[in-house]
C-alpha cells in the first residue's frame, strides 16, 4: 500500500495522520499484516552471504604503505601475485587507506571464488618475501575476530575437575561373548548384536539419518565414524553411542584409519572456478582423540593419482598407505619417480627427502614391520629389467632384491603375520602375443629371505583370485579359463622342509571366483558372486574336505566376523530384490535370514588383538572340553527356552481358536430363532431332522477281450 492510498484510507476513517507517530505503531511478534519491511530483500541478502561464511577471503598484511599516485601499481603487483593462485572476485581486492594521510595502511583483503582458493593463497604466499622490508604476513579474515579476542592480560587457565570418559572397550565384556554388526538400510544406520542363541540380532543403537554415505568401524573397533557434508564424527560408547570429536572437512568424500587408531585421513576433490584447471584434491591427517590437523596435502587430481588402481576422479585411495603394526609411526605416498615416506612425530619426511625409485609403479608395506615393497616395471624397451625390492624404513637399506624379466603385470600380496610376501607376476610368452603367471614366494622372517618359483601345472590358467591363510602358511588360488575354474591350496611348508612350498589338493571344475579365509585360519568359502549368482562352499583345509554347499541367491557381499565363530552373506541395494543378509556358522549351517530393503552396507565391528598370550591361548584350546561345558549348558538352557517359548506360544493359538469356536457356537445358537423362520418353522438345524439313505454304486473292476478260434471244419 503506497502513501497516496493510507492518506486517503486515513481522512476516509477521519483520522489526522499528522498527530500519530508512526514509529511507535510495534506489530505482533512475527505478524506483518502483508506489509514487507523495505529492507527486506537487503536481510535476505545478508542471511545469504552469513550462510556462505567468510572463509574465502584473506588478509594480507606487510604491504608497502604507498600514496596514492602509487596505489594503482601496488595493486597490479598484489593481484597479479594472487591472481595466480585463484580466481578474485570482481572487486575482490581492497586496499584501505588512511583519511588523513591519504596513503595506504600496509594490508589488503581479497576475496576469491572458492574457500579452497582463499586457503591455498595463504599457505602458498604466507611469508612471502616481496622485497627486503616488506615479508607478507597472511591470515584468513575468518581468524581475525578470534585474534580480537585475546585479553590483554594473561590469566592463568582454569583447571576443571576431572570427569573420566565411558568405557569404549564396553563391548568387549559382553557375558555372551557376542559380537556386534552395523547396518544401513534406507535413511536407518543400526548397530546390532549377533545373537546366535536367540537366532536373531538383538538391537543396540538406531538412528536415522546418522550418516550422509556410509558409516566405517575403526581397525581395532573402538570407534564408529560417520560422514557428513562438513566433515567427518567419530561415535562410541557402551550402547548410546555418544559422539566424541568432529574432522571439520567440507564436502569429505573417503576416510582411512591408521592401523592402530590414532590418526584419520580425510579426503575431497572440489571443481575448480576455472573449468579448463584440473580437479583439487585436498587431504587432511587429525589426530583422532584431540581433532586438530596434524598434516594437510593440496594439490591437483594429478598429483595423486600416481600408482595403483583408480578410485575417486582417478585418484588411487587410500593415498597414503600405513606402516605395519599399531605404532602408527610411518605413512607412505607415491609419485612419479618418488615413494613420500613420512614420520609421525613431526609429520614430515624421514631424512627430509623422498625415497628416489625411477618409474615406480606401486609399493605396499608389511603388515607388522616397517618394511616397503616395491615394484618397477621394465624400462628401456627391456634392456632394464622389472624388479621387486624391499626396502627397510627409516634406514632406506635395500634388504632384497629379484629382478623379473618379460613382465607385463605384477601384484603383490602380504600374508597378515608378515611372514611371507607373495608376488604374481604376469610374463609374456615369446611371442608376445599372450601372458603366463607365475609366483614369487618371499620368505621374509628367514636369513637373506630365500625366494621361491612356484608355476601352475597349467602355466596358462588365468589367475581369478589369490588368498593367504591368515596367520598361517597356506594359500589358495582360483585359477581356469573355462566357466566352471579350479581352486588349489599350497602350503609353504612340505611336511618336515619348511623351507619349500607344496600343494596339498586341487578342486576341479568349481563355481567360484572369490576366496574368503575365516580371520582364525583353517575354514576357507569358495564363493561365486556376480555371474555365478551366490555360490557358497565351506571347506576345511586340515581335512581337505567339503563341509556344506550353499546359495545366497545374488549376493554381493562376504565377511566373517572377527572370531571366525560366524560369516555374513548380504545382497545390498546393488540389485533390486532380496536386500538384506543371511548369518551362517563357520561349517555352513543357515542360521537366520534377515530381509531389509534399500540395503546398503553391512560391517562387523572389528576385536583388537587378544591380552592373551600364546602359550595361554594353546593352554586354553588343550582344555577346550572342560570350559565348553558351562557354554553347552547355557545353550542348552537357551535351547530349552526357546522350546518353552514355542510351546507357549503353541498353546495361546489354540486358546484363541477355541475361544474363535466358542463365540461362533454362542452366535449360532442366537441366530438359531431366526434361521427357523426364514425356514418357515423347520427346524433343520438338528441332527435328527436329517435322514441317512444307502446308495448303491455300481463299480466296474476290469474289461478284458480274450480271442476265441473256432473249427470251421467239425
């Protein structure tokens, strides 16, 4: 309503708007009568930019202070040091000026299109040196209000009594030695116990929404870490599952553990402002407990994507891969020519400088020492041969080394103990035109690590799947070329030469592309996922034997829970029907089926280590008998249990159907009044009123012809 039309509504009322103080007039909270606030746009433009934040400006302080004949060149200077970096907005670059000098105070703000751009620019040109008095000092204008925050006095801080955490290790001292399992399905994340006994999971935490894309345990299973748009969350706790720190990384795509907890990497790739520069990758290493950035990596997509298999916007993941062991102490990068070995202590490189290996392809530790394999391909048309060293850290002394030659592809793979390194080496035949594999079988823990040959019978087979016995001396190979491939277990030790690799059995013709060990050894699943629709055999690879077949119709996913007790089969929302998982015994017994839709991710949460020593542990499974007796007779009374449970269950069934009989016996006879008169007064409904007639059937047993010949002459 314009001015004009209130005036007018005014002397229409007969009212003086010339004695009324319009600023007086206060509107009820949060009612406007349809009259919009001229500032209104001006707010929700504010509201915009407060949404965005300011971590896309800088400060840059030590400029020369300059008149103003000379602020136009300093400018130029300014932004074409920064404009290098990034994209500044358009009048994205101020430089203050003193009203009463008319020369420039000495810094400037600039503004970018991207907070990654304004971050980069401060890590880049902090400390730069413009010429011999003028070092820049860079700061991000989101820092500057808490530098005005510092008192000018100091305090001493305030000591807070101490408050002891909950128990993270909780889970462990569960009496019924369960272990628990994470599952995502729809907009549910739910952590469960595996009760056997029960044959059924018994519920922990729920919550909805806790996750944006996927939850992960960590390696040793004290935490649970969810992923968000701004950054990543650690969870734990008995069973409420509180949260215990934040990761503040925008837009964070992958996470990864150190081995032993400490550390989280975070990693996202941003869309540059300038569609013809390559993606950014930015990477941040917190310390788990405390949250704060021990190390941060930048750079282009480029400069990590050397080395392994593509994952995100052709960037090998993880990264940075962990020394073996749960110190923590060493993680490793590669690039061209170079493997990045750092130290945790400063995280920086060991020895101040990259491990210089030319055209390495790719690298991997032990499991549980610091010791680096690497391979380099041939080089020089084959004049230089590919090789396979390792590498002790953070001495850098060779400890082995093979050269290879006539390769065109090798992966390498740790048994779990670091005892033995196998690596698969693809050769090329002669002619050229086709490949053959063959292992080389390190045996790490023995003196100068001696290396074994080992070719299949059928040196042509292609290689399906390759598997190391945990904490053992066997391995299986999945090796054929027809749709229906062999699976052959090899040991490393034959019989009393423990210094030469054997093979103990081959099975012919199986449907299996995948081998999945039980974490405790000896039990194995020959699995056929994909084409080969699910698949299921347990076998047990002391007897040599098959204990059971069976089929989880399309499943995508396999894993065993952390004591080899049980394994979990699951079809995730990769397909359509029949989303949910089956839990199994380790010999292939069907325990329980659930069914849930939009399925997506199942985990069971890993145990550390056990406290236990070996010779305990062997003492243990010697005198397994006397402490399996308490354990049967707990299943036995759960057993009972349930039987009493079904029988009750049983009998309130056919205390409703007799209670169902009984009612409609009662209304029956009520209606039975009603009946006779729609009858016209016959009483049919008694047994009487009916009369039993005989009624004979006639039956025919047989037919049959019999040919009678006859004597025309008599």
């Amino acid at each position: 309503m314009d001015e004009v039309a209130i005036e007018d509504r005014a002397a229409l009322l007969g009212i003086n708007m010339s004695q009324i103080d319009l600023d007086s007039v206060q509107l009820p909270p949060g009612e406007d009568f349809g009259i919009f606030s001229d500032d209104e746009d001006l707010y929700q433009g504010d509201n915009l930019d407060l949404d965005k934040g300011l971590g896309n400006i800088i400060i840059v302080d030590n400029l020369p202070v300059v008149p103003r004949e000379k602020f136009e060149k300093l400018e130029g200077v300014v932004r074409k040091i920064y404009g290098q970096i990034g994209v500044i907005k358009e009048d994205g670059l101020w430089m203050p000026v003193d009203p009463d000098t008319q020369k420039t105070l000495g810094y400037c703000f600039i503004e970018y299109n991207t907070a990654q751009e304004a971050e980069l620019a401060k890590e880049k040109t902090n400390g730069y040196k413009l010429d011999r008095s003028h070092i820049f000092a860079v700061s991000m204008f989101e820092d500057f209000d808490r530098f005005m925050r510092v008192p000018d006095e100091w305090a001493p801080p305030e000591t807070k009594p101490y408050i002891p955490g909950e128990n993270l290790q909780q889970w462990l001292t569960d009496e019924k030695a369960r272990d628990q399992f994470v599952i995502r399905a729809g907009s549910d994340t739910e952590v469960l116990w595996n009760d056997v006994r029960q044959l059924k999971p018994e519920p922990v935490h729920r919550r909805p929404f806790w996750t944006e894309s996927f939850v992960q345990w960590s390696p040793l299973g004290t935490y649970l870490a969810t992923v968000h748009r701004q950054g990543s969350a650690v969870w734990g706790g008995a069973s409420t599952f509180n949260r215990l720190m934040r990761y503040a990384h925008p837009q964070v795509k992958l996470i990864d553990f150190s081995p032993g907890e400490k550390y989280l990497v975070t990693y996202s790739s941003h869309e540059p402002s300038n569609p013809r520069d390559p993606q950014r990758v930015v990477i941040n290493i917190f310390d788990v407990r405390t949250g704060k950035i021990m190390r941060d990596f930048k750079g282009s997509a480029d400069d990590f994507a050397v080395g392994g298999t593509g994952a995100v916007t052709g960037v090998s993941w993880p990264v940075f891969r962990w020394g073996g062991g749960r110190d923590d102490k060493y993680f490793a990068r590669i690039g061209k020519s170079v493997v990045s070995v750092y130290e945790t202590e400063t995280f920086s490189l060991v020895d101040k400088k990259s491990l210089k290996v030319e055209n390495v392809m790719d690298f991997s530790w032990s499991p549980t020492d610091p010791i680096l394999a690497l391979f380099v391909p041939e080089l020089g048309g084959g004049n230089q041969p590919a090789r396979v060293s390792l590498v002790q850290i953070p001495s850098k002394e060779e400890l082995r080394q093979k050269n290879l030659f006539s390769v065109s592809d090798c992966k390498m793979y740790w048994q779990s103990n670091g005892d033995y390194l196998a690596v698969k080496v693809d050769r090329y035949t002669k002619t050229k035109k086709s490949t053959y594999t063959g292992f080389e079988l390190f045996r790490i823990k023995e003196r100068d690590i001696p290396i074994e040959v080992l070719e299949l019978e059928n040196k042509n087979d292609k290689i399906i799947a390759f598997a190391w016995e945990p904490k053992g001396h066997r391995f299986a190979v999945v090796h054929g070329d027809g749709p229906k491939p062999d699976v052959s277990f090899y040991s490393m030790r034959s019989g009393n030469n423990t210094g030469r690799v054997s093979k103990l059995t081959t099975l012919k013709g199986k449907q299996a592309n995948a081998l999945f060990w039980s974490p405790a050894g000896r039990y194995i699943i020959l699995a056929g996922l994909k084409n080969f629709n699910g698949q299921l055999e347990f076998y047990n690879v002391d007897e040599l034997e098959t204990m059971a077949t069976a089929e989880h119709f399309m499943a995508t996913d396999i894993e065993w829970d952390p004591t080899g007790r049980y394994v979990a089969t699951a079809v995730t929302s990769v397909h359509e029907m029949e989303n949910g998982f089956n839990i199994w015994s380790f010999n292939g017994k069907l325990l329980y089926r659930i069914l849930k839709d939009h399925f997506f991710q199942f985990a069971w949460r890993p145990r550390p280590p056990s406290l236990l020593t070996p010779e305990k542990e062997e003492e243990i499974a010697k005198n397994l008998k006397k402490y399996s007796k308490k354990y049967e007779a707990e299943d036995q009374d759960v057993s009972m249990l349930l039987s009493e449970q079904d029988r009750e269950k049983r009998r309130m069934l056919k205390d409703e159907w007799e209670k169902w009989i009984s009612r409609w016996k009662q209304m029956h006879e009520e209606e039975k009044l009603e009946r006779q008169n729609l009858r016209d007064g016959e009483a049919s409904d008694e047994e009487e009123e009916y009369e039993a007639k005989e009624v004979e059937v006639e039956e025919l047993l047989d037919v049959s012809e019999e040919v009678l010949s006859f004597d025309f002459d008599e």
